[in-house]
C-alpha cells in the first residue's frame, strides 16, 4: 500500500449516467444519487487535488464518463502534466473525445467480458463489436501519438464465464496488453457462486495459471489478479483493501460528495467529505472482520464495499465469496508461485518485476 506522502487515486465521475443498460449493475444511477453532470466548480476540484496530492492519480469514471467528455477535457487541460490519467469505459462513444486525450492517458480500461456471445448476453447486442472497434481505434492512437500505455479488458464474471477460454480470447485474440476481472456479486441477485466456481471457475482458473506459468515472464503481469497476488507475496502483502478504497484512493461524485467507493452513491457510510471541506479517511475497523485471517496479507478483504454493506447479499453467499477467493489465492501459490521462484533463481525475473501496485491501473485485484 502507499506510504504517507505518496499521490493517491481519484476517481472522478463525469456523471451517473450510462448509455448500457448491463444485466449485472443495470446502467448508471439514478440521478437523485449521481447527477447527470456535476455540481460544483472544476476550479475547485483542482484546488482540492493540489492541495492534497503533489501527483495524483486521476480516473474518469461514471456511469459511463464518456457520456460527459466536457469535464474530462476541461480536468485534463487544469491538471495539464501534473497528473497521470487513466479511464474506466465502455468505449463505445470512443469518438467523442479527441485523439490528444486519448493518448494522455497512462491506462484505458475497456468494459468487455470475454467472447461475442458472453459479451453480448450480458451487456447487450452489438456491444462487443463495439468495444473492438474502440480497441482498434485506441492502438492506432498509440502507434500515433505514444498513448495510452496500457489497454486493458475490463471483464465482469458470470455465471456463463469459462475464464480461461474468455481471458485467452482477449489476450490472444483481440490483444489486450491485460485483463482483469470481477465476479458478478453482490450487487446482483444471489447466484450459486460455489457450485459455479467447483465446476466451471477454479478448474479454469488453474488451465489459466498454467498458461501463466508456462512463461510466467512475459505472461504474470498480463492476467491482473495473478500478478496482484505475486506482488503482495515478495512485496509485504495488503494491509488494506487493494482498490484502496477511503484510504488511498476516492471518488468525487458529480454533487461533490467525496465518496470511498465509486460505485457508493447510495450509501451514507461512504461519505468522508465534499470538495469544500475535504475529506477524511474511512476507519480501519470496517476491515476488522478480515484481518485476523491467513490470506489477508494476500487479498487486503478484497472489497471494503462487500465488507460493509450487508443489505444486498446473505451472509451465506458472502462466504461463499469469500470460500472463492481463498481458492484463487491457493491456485495461485501452487501453480504460478514455483514457476515465479524458478524464474527469479534463474535470473529471468527481478523482485522489482514483481511489483504492481493497483492504484496506477484503478484495479481491485482479488476478483
């Protein structure tokens, strides 16, 4: 995690708007929570930034932040160099936003779950020609201007997801530098999580990590949620959720809450403060259920959000979750973490090759 000092993640809602309507979180929110466009004056969001962040991390994120490409203009040419920026999107109105912005951009996360037709079923018809396209567009702007550094398939797993044909599909078919995944929980209705992960998610979560570990060189760092979990193992492990959410990094909702989550619009216990004001990190003690468990040094609680907000799933459901992750860390240990030992007694692989801090690239690791 970041040390005192160091520059923080802000996650800047364009708006609460969203041109998909997606299965899984039902398009953007209602605007009572999240306004169309913001409330307050961008002056005054810079100021709160420089004043608290010599070299901030900056996401646009939504809704879709597309929907509103007016305030990431306006930020981007206020910050100018003095920050790094990145993007979460569904890409499809790639077009609204000059060439020059793209290519200010450190990281594109684009929203696409894997294959056509699990793309499709879930996000809707078309969407995943779509996201190609932005994709095509977003390396032609690279080879162009040197921008953006990083594209990487930001997938949602479902109940249809077979992960290492979906991941695969995405890394090797369509190119993406990386992919990284979330399970379909939480804000969904309750689904059966661990008879989904017994017979279909870890055995390919395993036929996944050996791919990595064939070549664990050049593939670790591509499949996020591997390499987050190497990283914490040589790097002295999470002591807080990986996302860094309330704690090192936040969202600024378009009515000017300061939130600690993004996607917490609704919920009272993520407001830490207003761009007026500023803000105040959230308590250590919503992690206190985690942290006497063996696996917290290697997932953080995986998502303070889920932690904390007990009104969507059972507690059932939330072990399973939590059963699921414990799981994925195992085939992590077993299968890449030899091949990565291997590696670095050779010589091939470097502690500093190891490293990843999610906050560069807004991720939250642990799926």
């Amino acid at each position: 995690m970041r040390g005192p000092g160091q520059a923080m993640l802000w996650f800047i809602l364009t708006t609460g708007a969203c041109n998909l309507s997606c299965h899984y979180c039902g398009g953007g929110f209602p605007p009572k929570y999240s306004p169309p466009k913001p409330q307050y004056k961008v002056e005054d969001l810079v100021g709160l930034i420089e004043k608290s962040d010599p070299r901030p991390v900056v996401f646009f994120y939504g809704g879709e932040p597309l929907v509103n490409t007016g305030l990431v203009i306006e930020l981007i040419d206020l910050l100018g160099d003095r920050a790094i920026y990145g993007i979460q999107t569904n890409g499809i109105l790639y077009k609204r936003l000059p060439e020059k912005y793209w290519a200010k951009f450190r990281t594109v996360l684009l929203s696409i779950d894997g294959r056509e037709s699990i793309t499709d079923a879930w996000r809707g018809r078309g969407v995943y020609n779509k996201v190609v396209h932005a994709l095509g567009f977003l390396k032609d702007v690279r080879e162009k201007l040197g921008g953006p550094e990083t594209i990487i398939a930001r997938m949602t797993a479902t109940i249809d997801t077979r992960i290492d044909i979906d991941v695969l599909h995405l890394l090797k078919g369509l190119g993406f530098d990386k992919a990284h995944w979330q399970i379909d929980a939480v804000w969904s209705e309750e689904w059966p999580v661990a008879a989904w992960a017994r017979e279909y998610y870890l055995p390919r979560l395993v036929k996944l990590a050996r791919w990595v570990a064939s070549r664990v060189k050049e593939r670790l760092y591509r499949v996020i949620p591997f390499h987050g979990i190497v990283s914490a193992l040589y790097n002295g492990g999470y002591n807080w959720a990986p996302c860094g959410a309330g704690r090192n990094a936040i969202a600024v909702n378009t009515d000017g809450r300061i939130l600690a989550c993004p996607i917490a619009v609704r919920e009272e216990w993520a407001t830490i403060g207003e761009i007026s004001t500023g803000f105040k990190p959230v308590n250590e003690s919503m992690m206190r259920e985690c942290v006497s468990c063996g696996y917290y040094p290697l997932c953080g609680g995986r998502c303070l959000y889920a932690q904390v907000e007990k009104n969507y799933w059972s507690k059932e459901k939330l072990q399973e979750l939590d059963w699921v992750t414990r799981k994925t860390i195992d085939v992590v240990l077993r299968v890449i973490v030899p091949s990565v030992e291997k590696a670095v007694e050779r010589g091939e692989i470097s502690l500093e090759d190891l490293s990843y801090d999610p906050l560069l690239e807004s991720t939250e690791v642990i799926p």
